[in-house]
C-alpha cells in the first residue's frame, strides 16, 4: 500500500487557506528582498575597492549613486529628479551610447 502525502490546505476553511497564502507570499518577498540587499551589498562592495577603469566606468558608478540619491528624494522634488535625468541623457550621450 502506498500512502500519498495529504493535501493539508484542502481541509482548512477559506479564511486560514488565504491566510496561508498571504504568510507563504510575504515569506517569499521577504527572502527576494533579503537576497537583493545581499547581492546590492555585494556590488557596493566591489565598486568600492576596485577603481574604474575608464570614464564609462566611472559612470556607471556614479550613476548607481544617482539612483539612490533620487530614491531618498521626496516625490515632489521635481527639480533635483529632472537634473539627474539630465545628468543620465548626459552619460548616454558622452558615452556614445544615445
């Protein structure tokens, strides 16, 4: 005889189902977000202790510096979010990338 594992979510009312699913997918977030941090720590890291090489380099650096300088910004600080727009057409542009 073979005993096949029992599906636990299908005996439980809707209420712990959804429960359930709410608590496995915020664990999910919680790990992605984790994961993120680490490998976003990682990079930092790397960026800190090797020197660019070139100007394109450089840039990319600064512009990841760019991006959580704008992310601390508040919404309506509109002047500051269009000068780093300006700033990154400018990279694209230098870089011979636009």
């Amino acid at each position: 005889m073979i005993d096949l594992p029992v599906e636990l979510d299908k005996h439980r009312g809707m209420a712990a189902q959804k429960a359930t699913d709410l608590r496995r997918a915020l664990a999910e977030i919680e790990n992605n977000v984790r994961e993120l941090r680490e490998r976003e720590s990682d990079l930092e890291n790397r960026m800190m202790t090797v020197p660019a090489a070139s100007w394109p380099e450089a840039a990319v650096k600064a512009r990841h510096l760019l991006n959580l300088y704008t992310a601390s910004l508040p919404a309506e600080d509109a002047r500051h979010r269009a000068l780093v727009a300006a700033l990154f057409d400018d990279f694209l542009r230098l870089g011979g990338e636009g």
